[in-house]
C-alpha cells in the first residue's frame, strides 16, 4: 500500500468516525431534552400533588377543629407535664379507661 492510500484508508476512518459521532451526539441532545421534558412534568406534578395534599389537610385540621400554629412536642410534654404528677399517670388513667 503505497503512502497516498494509506492516507486516503485513515481520512475515510476519520469521517466514518466524525458521522459516527455526531450521530451519537445528536441522539445524545434527543435524550436530554426528552429527560429534561421529564423532569419538568416531574416536577409540575409534584409541585400539584404538594398543593392537594395541603388542601387536604387543611381540610381535615378544620373537620377536627384543629387552628393556630403547631406547637412541638416539647411544648405538648411542658403541657401534660403540668397536668400528670407522675411520670406513669398517663399511662395508667389509659389503662384503666379501657377497662384492663
């Protein structure tokens, strides 16, 4: 093989290679955008799921008449604390509320 074939054989690899790869990268750009479609719905979903179940709650916290602001659970044991004078009080008075 003489040196002009041997250049001719290396740039028709070249090209072969260059459409190979610019096949790929447009199939790569399609995959993209088809994954950022998808997590633009993803999103636009959860975003509406959010928005429902607040409504749904709040809802069922004016069913229960439940209002103001949570307090934490600190502040609920501050609360039972003042009202318990032992520590297993509670735990009794349920007891014997159902009748065991």
């Amino acid at each position: 093989m003489d040196a002009i074939t041997e250049l001719n054989t290396k740039i028709e690899w070249i090209e072969d290679t260059s459409r190979e790869l610019q096949e790929m990268l447009v199939e790569l750009s399609k995959q993209m955008q088809n994954r950022q479609a998808i997590r633009e719905a993803t999103l636009a979903k959860l975003r509406r799921n959010k928005a429902q179940q607040a409504k749904a709650f709040d809802a069922l916290c004016e069913r229960m008449d439940i209002k103001g602001e949570p307090i934490g659970a600190e502040k609920v044991q501050e609360m039972l604390a003042q009202y318990l004078t032992e520590e297993n009080e509670l735990s009794r008075a349920v007891i014997k509320a159902r009748g065991e």
